[in-house]
C-alpha cells in the first residue's frame, strides 16, 4: 500500500512538473520582471534610473489613460447583452429544435476564428461603401446619410463592440448549452404538471441551477471588457477615440518607448480586474443567498 501511495504521488508530481515549470517561465517569472521594470525609467535598451512610484502616479495623471478606462463601460455593456443573448440562445437550443446541432455549429464558428483575422474580416466590413453599407442600401437606406462605422465618434465604439458580441456569443451559448443539459429533466416535467410556463422554468429552475457557470461567463467577460485590445488594434489602431487601455498601453510601450510607465499601466489594469472581480462575486453572492442547487 505505502509503495502504491509513492507511486501515486510521484507519478502525480510527474505530470505536475511540466505545466508548473512552463507557468513559472511564461507566466510568474516574467510577471515579477514586469513589476520590477513599474518602478524605473527605462526603455528597451537602457534603464535610465529608479523612480519609484513616479510611474504609477503619471498613470493616474494622465487623461488618455482615463478616457482609455471610460471605453472599457462600452465593452461591459457589450457583454452584457452578449450574455443575456447567448443565455436566451441557449435555452431555446438546449431543447429539441430542429436543425440544431446546425445552429450550435453556425453560432460557435466565430469564436475559432483567429481574433486578429476577425479584425481584418470587420475593417473591411465596416469601411464605407462596404458590405455593411451595401446591405443597408439593399435594406433601403439612402448610403449618403449613412454615417461613418469607424470614424463617427458617436457610434464607432460601438461597432467595435458589435464585433466583439459577434465573436464571443458563441463561446458563451455553448458554454450555457452545457450547463442547461446537466439539469433534471424530472424536474420539467414536474413544473409542467404545476402549469409553470417556460420563463418560469427558466427563472426558477434553470437559472438557479446553472448559477455557476453564469457567474463564471459574467465574471470572464467583464474583466475581458477592461483588457480589449484587438478590435480597436487592428480595426481602427485606436484612432478617433476608439484606443482603449490596452492600446495606449501597446502605444506608450512600442511607439514613446516608456517601458516603465506601460509597466505600471498593467500592473494597475490588473488591480482593477481583481478588485473587479471581488466586487463581482460579492454581489452575485447577495443576488443568489436565497437560491439552492438544483
């Protein structure tokens, strides 16, 4: 018995090894030079000196790193109705609908799309006089009182988050989809026999039952909203007010060379997604006290 128990843990210890050594190289090692590299001055080839502070304070001193948080509001507003769509998605095909394995196919397809070749698919899709455009036309909108998706600063954020809720509803149905079959089917029968109808199947036993994983897709795409990076990169480059955090960020880096300061941005962005992510799950917390596991 005790050598089972060796061969056990050292078998364990076998298979723990690789990943743990690949996390600690890619991940923790560079992550603790990033936190030392907040505290200097430097670029990439030079340190010209120890700061302090200094570069976290100019995060907060500066207005385009703010206005690169208000954009983050849009994307949160994005995922919102991206996951009120995918739950809805979900619940409909989680139960006999015909064609839909075709359905789940077609709506999971753009998540595997490659997210900088999503970008290219957009910009061209958004340019004026494009597709989107020639869809609208055929639709019977005059093309000249279109405005422009990407540089109208009234609503090229939101293309941007149109893109984002097109590419990640999918990701987020199946994910539903998943947690919806677990449930017991007794328990539809039984609610049927009661009268219940199918908004209160879905209030009172689908949702307290799959209470997990949606915590879990609110928790992932809130604190995805404050990171987006590749629609705005490769759609706009984050021109005409559409740079978020994570392209200034990119900019202050590569473009001004002020490894430093962009060093403290990330540290700082990820204080906010932790602090996020508490608050988020103190208040799901409070909403689900009173509710059971199915």
């Amino acid at each position: 018995m005790i050598g089972r128990k060796k061969e056990k843990v050292i078998t364990g210890a076998a298979f723990m090894m690789i990943p743990l050594c690949l996390l600690l190289v890619f991940t923790y090692i560079p992550f603790g030079k990033m936190f030392g590299y907040s505290f200097y001055n430097m670029s990439y080839t030079r340190v010209k000196g120890y700061v302090g502070l200094k570069n976290y304070i100019k995060v907060f001193q500066r207005d385009d790193c703010f206005k690169a948080l208000k954009l983050s509001l849009y994307y949160m507003a994005g995922s919102v109705i991206q996951l009120v769509l995918a739950l809805y998605l979900a619940t409909v095909l989680s139960f006999k609908v015909k064609g839909g394995n075709i359905y789940k196919g077609m709506i999971f397809f753009p998540y595997l799309i490659n997210g900088i070749a999503v970008g290219f698919i957009f910009k061209f899709f958004y340019t004026r006089g494009f597709v989107f455009d020639t869809v609208l036309q055929w639709c019977g909108f005059d093309p000249k009182n279109l405005p422009f998706w990407l540089r109208d600063q009234r609503i090229n954020n939101w293309s941007l988050v149109a893109t984002s809720i097109w590419r990640y509803v999918g990701q987020n149905t199946v994910l539903f989809i998943g947690a919806i079959m677990s449930v017991d089917p007794t328990l539809y029968e039984a609610s049927m026999l009661d009268g219940a109808t199918r908004f209160q199947q879905f209030r009172y036993i689908i949702l307290p039952s799959i209470k997990t994983i949606v915590v879990l897709n609110v928790i992932l795409s809130i604190t995805g909203s404050l990171s987006a990076f590749e629609p705005p990169y490769v759609i706009t480059s984050g021109a005409n007010g559409t740079g978020t955090y994570f392209v200034i960020m990119h900019q202050i880096e590569h473009n001004h060379d002020k490894v430093g300061l962009a060093s403290a941005m990330d540290i700082v962005l990820l204080l906010i997604i932790i602090a996020a992510t508490i608050l988020q799950k103190l208040f799901f917390k409070y909403v689900f006290k009173d509710t059971k596991d199915a």
